[in-house]
C-alpha cells in the first residue's frame, strides 16, 4: 500500500522531491494513528485521531510537506501538531535542525509526545499553546506550517518567520481553503495558490 502510494505520486508527478519520498519511506503513519485504523493507514484519507480532529490524508500530508520544502539545519515550526505524523516527517528530513510543534489540545500533544518516542524522533518539541500566535521563544523560523484551517495568515507567525522564510497554511472559510504557500519579502508575505483543501478550523487567538 505504502509503495502503491509512492508509485503514484511518482507517476502523476504529484511528489518529486527524493528526501520528502525517503521520509516518507523511514516514517510508518500507522505508528500515529489510533490502534483500531492501523490496517488502514495507508490508505489516501483522513483518519480520526480523538477529540474532533484528524490526521490529513497522505497525499495533502506530502504536498505539504514538499511545498514547505524542509532543508537539513532548518528551525521549523508547526500549528497543530495532532498525531505527530507531519511533525515527524520533517523531523527526519531537517534532522539535526528542529521543528517547534504546537497542539491547543493537552491530550493530543500528550499522544503526539508519545508517538514521536515511540519512533524514536528526538528532535521534534511538542508545545502545548495556542499556536495561532505562534511560538516567540524559539523564533526566528526558516519555515512554518499550519495544518488547520485558517482565517487568514496569522500576523504573529509572519513576525515570526525568518526574511526570505516559507509559510504553508490552508486559508479560508470553515468549508473548504486555498492551500497558501507564502513567502516572506520584506517584511510582507507573497502568495501563491496550491488549489483547494479542507481541514479541521484553527481555534485560538487568530483562528475562527
Ligand atoms: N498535523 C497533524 C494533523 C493536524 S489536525 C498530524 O500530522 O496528525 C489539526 C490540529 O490542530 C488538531 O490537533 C487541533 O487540535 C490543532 N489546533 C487547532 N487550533 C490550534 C491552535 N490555535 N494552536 C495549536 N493547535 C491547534
């Protein structure tokens, strides 16, 4: 299932980046979803992982990930850490850079902290806060995702981000979102469209 997945995004030129594929390959999501779903991780879906949210389907988890474009050294940070699974992709990817990763609910980081150990990533932090307003202490971030959905880019995040740095979110109303790939030019963030997603609402601060 896990090489079918792989093949396709291959053929339909869908996933080209060789250390997002490898990743992919080291990383097994049925380690981040819930006992009952692991005969079905592989499968290109969302899954239910507890309290209302979801982990993203594999193909959204890795158009994201080859947008954010993670790079070996990179301080990366994520709002809405959920499972763990993207955290833990690019973990592996930036290793020995670190990834800052922010879940608004205590018992889901409490899963995610665990997952991670269980896999043996040790260079992803799991901070239980309200990440729309980001993360300070760890800033300045080369890169930030958001995997929830978002009003619009939170200003904080943009204060946050590097010069020239990259912010991955899903923006728009609680039905469906515009996948935003911004980068940051002096001081203001540059757009670019990567079509139509849905995902869970952001809550917090500046989300809905
Ligand atoms: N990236 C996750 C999936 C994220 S689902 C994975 O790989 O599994 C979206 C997550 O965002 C949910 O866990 C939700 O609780 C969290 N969330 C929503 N609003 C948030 C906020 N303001 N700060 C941090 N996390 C938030």
């Amino acid at each position: 299932m896990k090489n079918q997945l792989i093949k396709a995004w291959k053929e339909q030129n869908i996933i080209t980046n060789k250390k997002v594929l490898e990743a992919f390959k080291q990383v097994n999501r049925e380690d981040f979803v819930r006992p009952s779903q692991r005969s079905g991780a592989y499968i290109d879906h969302p899954l239910p992982i507890g309290y209302g949210q979801t982990i993203s389907q594999p193909t959204t988890v890795m158009i994201m990930t080859q947008a954010l474009d993670p790079k070996k050294g990179d301080n990366i940070l994520e709002i809405g850490t959920g499972s763990g699974y993207q955290a833990a992709l690019i973990a592996k990817i930036i290793d020995p850079g670190k990834i800052t990763t922010t879940e608004i609910l205590p018992e889901l980081a409490t899963i995610a902290k665990n997952n991670l150990k269980k896999v043996g990533i040790i260079n992803a932090e799991v901070i239980v806060t309200d990440g729309s307003c980001g993360y300070k202490q760890n800033s300045l971030y080369d890169k930030i995702i958001i995997t929830a959905a978002s009003p619009k880019i939170p200003k904080p995040l943009t204060d946050q981000l590097k010069e020239g740095g990259t912010i991955i979110a899903p923006v728009g109303d609680r039905g469906t979102q515009r996948m935003i790939k911004a980068i940051k030019i002096k001081g203001k963030l540059k757009e670019q469209d990567l079509g139509l997603f849905v995902f869970v609402p952001l809550k917090g601060k500046h989300g809905y």
